[in-house]
C-alpha cells in the first residue's frame, strides 16, 4: 500500500474495482484485510484542528451581550430562531416509543414517495419571557416561511404570553 494515503472514502467493493482495473482481481473481504492489516480503521472526521482566532471575535459578543442588555431593560422581545430539517408526514417510522393499546404498523421503508407531505419546523424562543414557539409549515422556501414564522409569532405574542400566565 501507498504510505503516503492516510485515509480514503471509497467503499470496499470500490476499492476491489479499482484493484481489478490494475491487475490485480479480489473480493470486498480481502480489501477489508489488507485495510485493516495497514492500520486503516472505520472513523469519523474529528473536528479538532483549529482554525485560529478571528480578528474582533470578542468584540462581536461584547456587541451581542450590550444590545441584549439594553433589550432586557424596554419591552423590545429578545428571540432566538431555529429550524430543523425538513420531516416526512404519513405512516412512516419513528425513532423512540409511546404508550399503545394496539401494535402501530407501519411501512418497512421511509421513501419520499410514500408520505402524505413534507413539513419543516421553525422554533423562536423568546428570551424574556422564556416561552418558546413552533411553527410547522410547507413552504419550500425558507426564508419567506422564517419571516412568516417570525411575523405570526409577532401578532400572537400577546395571546400566547397571556396564556402562558394563565398556565403558572
């Protein structure tokens, strides 16, 4: 093996390809032998290697914490946004579990084509009030359907932070 290739992404059967266009014909097995016989481990990218300090970094949060301090003091809403990738709607399978009378079946594989539709979760948290809101939507553009989550969660700020009094 070549020293100098510290890693590579190709798959096994790959790799055999590869072998067999110069000659040399193996399995997938014999690949995973030789990879492991030169040290070549399954590994994920380590994110550890930094990339220096960026000029007027501290300044930015410095900036941050001042305007959140002056937001604090008047009735501005100090917020923060979030959204989550987009989910498949229909009788699909889910990851954890629920309390359950009868057995839930669903489909054996969750191909696109097989849900009902797609929604995307957009989250604004409301620092102030600690109070959080999710929007679900369709919008295939996000940044229309963020100003319009940002935009309904503004006219309904009013009710949902009465309600949330009315909860405590």
């Amino acid at each position: 093996m070549d020293e100098k290739i510290k890693w590579t992404n190709l798959s096994l059967k790959q790799i055999s390809n590869k072998m067999a266009d110069r000659g040399i014909v193996v399995g997938t097995k014999v690949v995973k032998k030789l990879l492991k016989k030169h040290g070549f481990k399954k590994r994920k990218a380590l994110k550890n290697q930094t990339i220096g300090s960026c000029e007027n970094r501290n300044e930015q949060f410095k900036n941050i914490n001042s305007i959140r301090s002056e937001y604090l003091q008047n009735d501005n809403p100090i917020i923060s946004m979030d959204s989550k990738k987009k989910e498949l709607l229909g009788n699909l399978y889910r990851e954890g579990h629920c309390y359950s009378t009868d057995v839930i079946e669903v489909y054996d594989h969750d191909f696109p084509h097989l849900a009902d539709g797609v929604v995307i979760p957009h989250t604004i948290y409301d620092m102030k009030n600690n109070s959080a809101f999710v929007n679900i939507g369709t919008s295939k553009d996000t940044s229309e359907f963020a100003c319009d989550s940002i935009n309904f969660w503004w006219t309904m700020r009013d009710v949902l932070y009465f309600r949330m009094q009315l909860q405590f």
